[in-house]
C-alpha cells in the first residue's frame, strides 16, 4: 500500500484502529486523558504526531503496515520509542 502524504497514513491509522488523530498535542490537565503517561494504551482513544513518528520507527518505506488495532498500534509506538 502506498500513501502519497502523511496525512493519507495518518487517516488510514485513524480509519482501521478507531483512533483520532491529535492535530495539537495539549499540554496541562486540559486533556488528561491523553497527556497521562500512566494511563494505559488501551483506554487511549487519540494519538499524537509523536506517536506517530515513533510508529514510523519500525518501518522501512516499503515495508510499513497498517496495524488493523489499536493495541498492535501502541506496541509499534512503544517499540519504535526504544530504536
């Protein structure tokens, strides 16, 4: 699958794992839900352009894949965190 811009990848995360993309990353309690790096992946309902960028980590041009879940997406951010 090719995308011609970061935003055709962005929607397609958004469309096959149920989550929002975050155009501005919040700071403060506004958005506790999203800036609480305690709250587990799971209850997680938006990710962020920091997120996304570590998803990219795991993948060489050819070979990215869009995760069908959200979960596998959090392990590939968590994993792209550590490259």
């Amino acid at each position: 699958m090719h995308f011609k811009t970061n935003n055709d990848l962005i929607r397609q995360i958004e469309k096959n794992t149920g989550l929002e993309f975050l155009e501005k990353e919040m700071d403060g309690n506004l958005c506790f839900a999203q800036n609480n790096f305690d709250l587990r992946d799971e209850f997680k309902s938006g990710f962020s352009f920091s997120d996304f960028i570590y998803f990219l980590k795991n993948f060489s041009e050819k070979s990215l894949i869009i995760p069908s879940e959200a979960a596998t997406f959090w392990e590939l951010v968590e994993k792209g965190k550590n490259i």
